[in-house]
C-alpha cells in the first residue's frame, strides 16, 4: 500500500475516532447547557462582575489587570466577557461554551496520548473516559470552572507541540517553531489559570526521564517558560489576601501536618476515580485523629514509588506520568494555602494519567504483548479487550448521568450537599442564601439558627451567620410593614 492512501486511511480512521469521542461527550454533558447559574461563585463571575459587561477601554483594561475571585485569568474573563456579548445573562449559553471546551479537550487528549504511546486504543480509552467520567462535572457543569477547561486547553496545545516521541537510537529534537508555539501556548494556558505553572517542569522531566536529555540542557531549555511562570505565580500569590468562604479549618495546620493530611487525600483521589460515589461540590476530609490512615496511607505511597522507581528503566513513562500526576495536584495540596482541602475539579488533568495508565494496562494485558505501539491482536482479544473499554465508558457514562442533574440550580446543588456534609457551615450559609434569593427569607432565617446551634462555625462564620440573620429578619420585618400599603 503506498504512503498517501495509507494517510488517507490513517485520517478517515481519525476523524471517524474524533467523532465518537464528540458524539459520548455531548451525550455526558449536553444536558448541562438547559442549567441555570449556581451561587458559588457565579455572582462573582458573572452576575455582579462589571468587567464583563462593557467592551470599553476601561473595562479591556480591568479585565487585562485585575483578580476576580483571588485569580488572574484575564483570558478567562476575555471568554466570559464574549459569552455575556452574545448570551447576556442567559446561561444557557454560558454552559454550552463549557461544553464545548471539554470536547475539544477530549480530542487533545486523544491526540496528545495518541502521540505519546503510538496506541490508538490507549488514546481513545483514555479519552473516552476523560470525557464521561462522573469526576468532570463539577468543572464542566459549573460556569465559574471555566479557568479550568481554558487553560485545560492551551495545557494540552503546549504539551502535543513540545513533547515529541522519543526513538532513543535516533532521537529527534524540536523545531524552533514548536518551541515558539509551546511557549504562546503556554503563555495563553497561564492567563487562564495560575495551575498551568506547573507545565515547565512536566516538560522537564519529560526531557530527562524519556527523551534522555541531559538534565542542564533541560533546565536551559525551560529558562523561559519557567520565568514566564514565576511571574505569573507571584502576580496571583499577591491576590490571596482573602481566606472569606469556603473552609478554613485546615489553614491552621503545619507544613508537616498537610503532608500528612495529603497522603490520605491522595488515596481518596484515586478511589474517586475508581469508583466516584458520593462525589460532592465540597468535602470535608478529617485532619485529625486520622493517625491510622496517615500511616497506612504513607506506606502505601512509599510501595508505589518504590515499585514506579524499580521499574524506571524498563518503563521510564511509568515514572514520568506519577511524578506528571503529583505535579498537576500540586497546587492544590495546600501548600500554598487555599480553603478547600479537595474538590472533584482537581482532578480535571490528574485524571488523565491515571486513566493513560489504566488503559496501557488494559491493551498490554489483552494484547498479549510487552509493546505499547499499535499491534494486530486475535480477533477475540481484539473484542475482550473493545468489550471491557466499551464497558468501562458505558458505566462511567450512567454515573455522570445520574448526578448531573446536582448542579441544575443553586436548589440542587446545596440540598445535594446537605445530604452528604450537613456538618460544613459553609453548606448551611449557601443553602440558606440559595432560600434568601428566591424571596423565602423565614427558610432562610430558620437555617442558619439551626446552622449555629448544630455546626460549630468558627468566630468568621458565626459573624456572618449572625450578621445574615438579623440582616434578614429586617426585610421581613420590612415587608410585613409594607404589605398594607401594597394592597391600597
């Protein structure tokens, strides 16, 4: 067969791949787009930011220099400041732009596993998971997570044009072109999000545990991204001057203590992924008493990097991809303090490594070969091994349907919590304002008096829960005294 018809096949076969991947992603997520906004974040985002409600100067220019919510993402407030252009307050379409940034992040997926392991099978397993796993929803279905599908974005675009598969006889290096365009890519995926910081060194260790650079020639070649970084961490690091919200038991913990505390958290990541029950828009891990856990925990990471260290020669992509994992979880280990311990949506990129793994697994296992590259199989391997993905997608597709519907409305979303960690304040503060909003203040009241006597808020909490309350009671007050002359 000559080489144009071989890529004319080649391609058929690629697009016919991109477009099961779009087809289960739209059926995971396209209900999403008929939500409405939700009160965690989206006021701020959306509803009472000024920023993106002018194409004036003066707004370009806020948009280009100033933090919402503790974050600068000038990029991503570009994106929210198009969709109120075209969508006003409808949020419709806000979640419709949501969902498309997550196809187009599936099909990079594809591409960027495709082109790292030479294994169609693995690039679309992996996909096709990224896709519909139950993990995803809170940064698909919730508008305030657009940082996390933009920069997802230009994340994934930087990576496929740097890192490059490596022949360790004839080792091929890139173009300046690819470095230019890995550097634009970065530089936009920053914009977006401070996570993408984390970019550089992926590519680093890329560089010195696969291609078998030398690790000065690495280090050089990241001087620039890596300056580019820094710069961007220290712009949003003099953003966090507010710990308001949220939960804020775990700020008072030592380094070591969150080391600690992180070792069981990690455990808990990989068990969400496995099997996502009981997934919530927050949690509240334990950060004390927990010795035992911490421990068993501890050990059980020191077994896997003992065995991932073993085996580095022999599968070095084994190694980089956990060391690629931590580094995407990084920033949210609190470490550098934020006021949540965990949350689904960050594991939006983790999950990618994970799921690379897991279907390396399955097609070596099926195979019946050591190779990762694309090899003929028995026709009954061939379906085992299609029956079981087709299984795993399929069950992970079921699981995103039925908690979905979670984040429909504000309504939703915090009675859903309320299910899961009443305990939290923070749980208790939404609802109750989520009551407030709809004009049902006696509700709203009787939650958070029941919140104080049940919840244990510290001092912060307790302020703005007294502060609420009696806020409230005077526009009922208010109402009832107007209601007379309403009636006139």
């Amino acid at each position: 067969m000559n080489s144009p018809e071989l890529n004319h096949r080649m391609v058929r076969h690629e697009w016919w791949v991109w477009a099961t991947l779009v087809l289960i992603g739209l059926l995971a997520f396209w209900p999403s787009v008929w939500f409405d906004f939700v009160n965690w974040d989206d006021p701020a985002y959306v509803w009472n930011n000024d920023l993106i409600k002018s194409w004036s100067p003066s707004s370009l220019y806020g948009v280009a220099t100033e933090t919402v919510t503790r974050n600068y993402a000038p990029l991503t407030i570009g994106t929210l400041l198009i969709d109120h252009t075209l969508w006003g307050m409808q949020p419709s379409g806000y979640h419709a732009t949501n969902v498309l940034l997550h196809l187009v992040n599936g099909i990079l997926v594809f591409i960027l596993t495709c082109q790292l392991t030479r294994n169609r099978f693995v690039g679309w397993l992996t996909a096709a998971l990224f896709l519909v796993h139950p993990i995803q929803i809170e940064t698909v279905a919730w508008i305030s997570s657009r940082k996390g599908l933009l920069s997802a974005t230009f994340i994934l675009a930087a990576l496929i044009v740097r890192l490059k598969p490596v022949n360790l006889a004839t080792t091929t290096d890139t173009s300046p072109k690819q470095d230019l365009w890995y550097i634009i890519w970065l530089a936009a995926a920053l914009l977006s999000k401070a996570l993408a910081v984390v970019v550089p060194p992926i590519v680093l260790l890329y560089d010195v545990l696969i291609a078998r650079r030398k690790i000065s020639d690495a280090m050089a070649r990241q001087f620039i991204p890596g300056l580019m970084s820094l710069i961007l961490l220290f712009r949003t690091m003099a953003s966090q001057h507010s710990v308001l919200g949220g939960l804020r038991g775990h700020l008072d913990l030592s380094l070591l203590q969150i080391l600690a505390v992180d070792t069981t958290l990690l455990w808990k990541y990989v068990g969400m992924m496995i099997w996502p029950a009981n997934l919530c828009v927050l949690y509240d891990p334990p950060t004390s008493g927990i010795a035992a856990a911490i421990a068993v925990s501890g050990a059980g990471w020191v077994v896997v990097a003992a065995v991932v260290w073993r085996l580095r020669n022999r599968s070095p992509a084994l190694l980089w991809s956990l060391s690629c994992f931590l580094l995407l979880l990084l920033p949210v280990l609190n470490f550098f303090p934020i006021t949540t311990l965990m949350n689904d949506r960050y594991l939006y990129l983790p999950c990618i490594l994970f799921f690379a793994v897991g279907a390396t697994v399955v097609h070596r296992v099926l195979s019946g070969s050591g190779e990762n590259e694309d090899r003929p199989v028995s026709t009954f391997m061939g379906i085992t091994r299609w029956s079981l993905s087709l299984g795993l997608v399929v069950a992970a597709l079921l699981a995103t349907t039925q908690h979905l519907p979670v984040w429909r409305n504000s309504f939703t979303l915090w009675n859903h919590a309320m299910t899961q960690v009443p305990q939290l304040p923070a749980v208790r503060m939404q609802l109750a304002l989520t009551y407030h909003d709809s004009g049902q203040n006696r509700q709203a009241v009787g939650i958070l008096q029941q919140a104080l006597l049940e919840c244990q808020p510290d001092d912060c909490d307790r302020k703005r829960m007294d502060d609420a309350v009696e806020q409230w009671l005077q526009e009922s007050r208010l109402r009832t005294a107007e209601a007379p002359f309403r009636h006139q």
